[in-house]
C-alpha cells in the first residue's frame, strides 16, 4: 500500500543527493486532495503541513525528507505556507 515516510538526513546525505538542485515548490495555508502519480523525494525548508492518508495523520515541517510513494491518495493541510524542494522519480 502507497504511503509515506519521514526522516531526517545527515548534511552529507543532503550533498550526496544534490537536493539544493532541485526545483523548489511553495504553497499558501490551504487544503486539497492529492493523490501521486509517481514517487516524490522532498525537503522541506520551511512550513508546517499535515499529510492524512488512510493510514493514518502524518506531521510534517522544516528539516524533514518525505517521500510520498506512488499511487498515495491523501489530504494536504497546510498550517504554515510551505516551500520544499522536490524530486520525482
């Protein structure tokens, strides 16, 4: 089942991935649905947000490396305006 995983990275992970490379997204106090058409690897530098899934609420904010699994469907709740960097892979 599609789902999502939180964690913090190390500086030398965040070199080794080149995040500082990727496009940057932003978003205002909000709240839609989302479902993911692919996998996405994001780094959130500012913001806070909660994710909630059928699997349960999942709290997100600055300094956490999240990624949504393909095939997610979810609620976005933006509490905090939100910039990230992001990847889809």
């Amino acid at each position: 089942m599609a789902g999502v995983t939180i964690k913090k990275l190390t500086d030398s992970e965040k070199r080794d991935l080149e995040i500082e490379t990727w496009p940057i997204w932003e978003k205002e106090v909000s709240r839609f649905d989302w479902t993911y058409s692919d996998t996405e690897h994001c780094y959130i530098i500012n913001g806070e947000f909660v994710v909630e899934t059928s699997e349960g609420n999942f709290e997100i904010g600055p300094g956490d490396f999240v990624t949504f699994d393909k095939g997610l469907e979810c609620v976005w709740d933006i509490k905090v305006p939100v910039k990230k960097y992001y990847n889809f892979s």
